[in-house]
C-alpha cells in the first residue's frame, strides 16, 4: 500500500463508528419526496448535507430552490488541469409502507447482520454518504482531491425528477465536466460487484377504443356493431407476435445490435434460467427469440401492457357490448430508440391495425431516453481498475432494465458520458419494507470512490 493510500485508510480506520453515527443521522430524517407533510423533511435532509459538504471543506455550496424539493450542490475545484467530475445521488427516499412488515421502525436506523436496516439505507442515501465520507477523507488526509468534483444531490429522484431538468438546462455553466458519476445502482446477484453500463429508456402511452355512448345490449345489438372490448383485444394482438417479437413496422430500426462482445459480457455473468424461474414462480421464462434472458431484459426493447380494461367486470354474467375498452401500453427502449418516434410508429400502427366501426384515440403518457456507455470507455475502464483495487475482484458489467431519467438527462442536457458506479447489494429490498445496505459494501465502496478519483486523475486528457 502506497503511504497516502496507508494515511486514508488509517483516517478511515479512526473515524468509524463517528461515520456511522452520521449515516444513521441522516437515515433518521423522513424525507420521502412523494408526500407533502414530509417536505420539511426534505429540506431537513438537505440542509443535512450542505452542512456535511461544507464542514469537509467543499465550497460553493447552495441549497438550491427548484419547483420540487431543493437541490444539493457544493464543488471543489482547485485540481489544476484534472479532470472535473459531476457526482449525482439523491437523498429523498421512498414512502416506507407498509410499516407493520418492517422489524423496526423505517425511521430508526438498525445494525443487523452486518446490515443498516432503514429507509433510504441503501436508495441511495448510502451512497450519497459514502462520497461525502471518501471526500472528506482524501482532503482530510492529503489537503486536496485528485481531481475537481461537483456534487449534486437531488430530492425529487422518487418523483422521475420531475423538475432536475429545467434545473440541468438553466445551471448548465456551472455544470460543466468531463464525467457524471451517479451512484443510485448496485451490485449483480450474488453481492458481486458490477459497474451499470445501460439502462433502457420509456415509452408510455394509452389506448382508447371507443363505441357507443352507452353499454349496448349484446342480444339486441350483438352481430350488428363493433364491440370495442374485442377491437382493443385486436389491436393489441397486431403489436406483438407469440413468440415476443414486436410487429410494429420500423419498431427496430434504430435498435443498435449487440456485439459478440456484448454477448460475452451477457454471457460471463453468473444466471440460471431455472432458478430464475423458480424464483419468480414462472412456468417458462419467454421472450423474443435467439437472444437469452439476460439480453431480452437488458438489450431488447419491449413492449407490455400494463393494465387492461372496460365493460363488465362483476361477479356472475351481464350481456353487454362495453361502450368503451382502455389500455395502457409501455415499450422499454435501448440505444438508440428515441421515444417520441417509437410513440409515433405505434400510434401509426395502431391506427392502420384498428378495426372498423369504433374510435381509437392514443394519449402520449411521456418517455425517457435510454443510455449506453460503452465498456471500454476509459472513465468506465477506470472504475473497474478502482473497484478490483478495493473488492478484490473484476466487475461484472450489467445493463438494468429499468430507468434513471437524470442519466439521460446528463447525456442529452448536459452532453456528458455517464459512470454508473453503485454499491448496493441486490437484496437491498428497495422500495419495500427492510430496506437494508450491507455496511462491507458501504466501507469498502468508500475506499473504491476514493481510489476511482485516484484512477481518473491518471488518464490522458
Ligand atoms: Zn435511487
């Protein structure tokens, strides 16, 4: 171990059971974003974290006000020729019902099992923590940072961040960098550390099929008009085929095709499709052909109905033509599908498919951008010599099916590439009661922050 590697550690060492004493501070504070008597919460959190970004000697810092809960930002950027990183996390948490299924109260922090177990322990105010903590220790121990950081921490992130972008689009001088690292991601199965490479975007729309203006009796009325029950049903037929391939013409235009390295990322990560079946209560894992469980929920578009519904829907028989039936549909995105064009080619889909003698209307509900940093991009090529030098092993690369709006807003406002770098175990149940953040994932992630800063500094710029 090199000597100022030595002085952190030792640094960290001392400072142990104070660093946890302030993550349980900050567990304490209620701030779930998505109900108003918990906004002064909210605000109790951020002020939380300007104070801790101010006493380690981060400047610039300002409780910023947005149209939802305020923002976090503080930079220090006295590494003269260094890379500038934008460091994103958020400190508002989700709701914690239902209370009664948790061991303890969501509020108050408990340590079991080599485990804090509270709201927010692990989403994300963990790893919102852990880059305060490893700041605080490398200017603590070296009297500067290797590289310059702009932090911004968010409280709407529960909320799809609903008001970060206007914020990224008015502050963007101020914002400028050669990176963003968020860290709201996790390890792969298994507690196996892995760096998040994708995440697929959104498209969210509704179907209306419309008939009558009223219920019609289907005896009197049966054989002679359009049931729009049974035209939703035919529509949503046309949009995907059996075998799980979507059938809306150009639907895959801009799908960028994985690479035989891409597969054998897929491949080298450790899944079984029969535990995954069992685990599930599936009867058969399905989906689109010549691609395996793990590149359909990664790398491939979807398309899902998310909920169905119209005309009688109580218990025993009613002979009725529903007057209307409604649907509403999402497509997962990957690189690079754009929403609003994946909107379109449905919409026109739906309208050419739709059976005569109802009304379709499509109602755009909103999307978000997928997003892709390639595996051997230096930043991401850095994290992965960060994380091997501090968990003892090579990450493994994931791609998340879900979504992170701010991510592409980072891309598309902000035209920085993204580092996933995150630290919770899989079995962190977030968003679910016993919400919990194994603490050797918390120390030892420290340790991989600080050594990431390390990592970068030594790139050619
Ligand atoms: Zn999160």
């Amino acid at each position: 171990m090199t000597a100022t590697a030595d002085a952190l550690e030792t640094y960290l060492d001392a400072n142990h059971d104070r660093r946890l004493a302030s993550y349980e501070e900050f567990l304490r504070i209620p701030s779930v974003s998505a109900l108003p008597e918990h906004a002064d919460d909210c605000r109790r959190a951020a002020e939380f974290l300007a104070g801790e970004l101010r006493t380690i000697g981060v400047e610039h810092v300002d409780v910023a006000e947005t149209r939802g809960h305020p923002l976090v930002y503080g930079d220090w950027l006295k590494a003269e020729g260094a890379p500038t990183v934008l460091v994103y996390g958020h400190y508002d948490v989700q709701p914690p019902d239902p209370i009664d299924e948790w061991v303890k109260a969501p509020f108050e922090p408990l340590i079991r099992d080599g485990r804090m177990l509270a709201r927010g322990a692990a989403d994300d105010k963990a790893q919102v923590h852990m880059h305060v903590r490893a700041t605080e220790a490398i200017l603590a121990t070296r009297g500067r940072l290797p590289v310059n950081l702009k932090f911004l921490f968010e409280g709407d992130e529960e909320m799809s961040s609903a008001h970060l972008d206007q914020w990224l689009e008015e502050n963007r001088a101020r914002l400028g960098a050669d990176l963003a690292v968020i860290s709201d991601t996790g390890f792969f199965e298994g507690n196996l550390p892995a760096v998040t490479i994708g995440l697929r975007g959104i498209s969210y729309f509704q179907v209306d099929v419309l008939g009558t203006a009223v219920d019609l009796h289907s005896g009197v009325f049966g054989g002679a008009v359009q049931n729009p029950a049974n035209a939703l049903a035919h529509i949503i037929a046309a949009l995907k085929g059996t075998n799980g391939r979507i059938l809306v013409p150009g639907f895959y235009d801009d799908v960028v095709p994985l690479s035989d390295r891409d597969r054998e990322a897929f491949a080298a990560l450790p899944f079984e499709d029969e535990a995954y079946r069992a685990e599930h209560g599936l009867s058969a894992p399905v989906g689109e052909p010549g691609y395996t469980t793990l590149e359909r929920r990664g790398a491939r578009p979807t398309l899902d109905v998310n909920g169905i519904w119209g005309g009688f829907q109580g218990e025993g028989s009613k002979t009725i033509i529903p007057a209307s039936a409604h649907a509403k549909i999402s497509c997962r995105l990957v690189v690079n599908q754009r929403p609003e064009r994946i909107y379109e080619l449905v919409r026109e889909h739906i309208l050419r498919v739709a059976p005569e003698g109802c009304r379709v209307e499509i109602t755009n509900l909103g999307g978000g951008l997928p997003s892709l940093t390639p595996m051997d991009h230096p930043a991401t090529q850095a994290a992965v010599r960060a994380i091997e030098a501090t968990f003892g092993r090579q990450p493994l690369f994931i791609r998340e099916g879900g979504s992170i709006p701010v991510c592409a807003s980072f891309e598309s406002i902000l035209g920085l590439p993204v580092v996933l770098l995150g630290f919770a175990n899989p079995d962190c149940n977030a968003h679910a009661p016993n919400e919990s953040m194994i603490l050797a994932n918390y120390e030892t992630g420290i340790r991989t922050i600080a050594r990431y800063w390390d990592e970068l500094a030594t790139l050619p710029r």
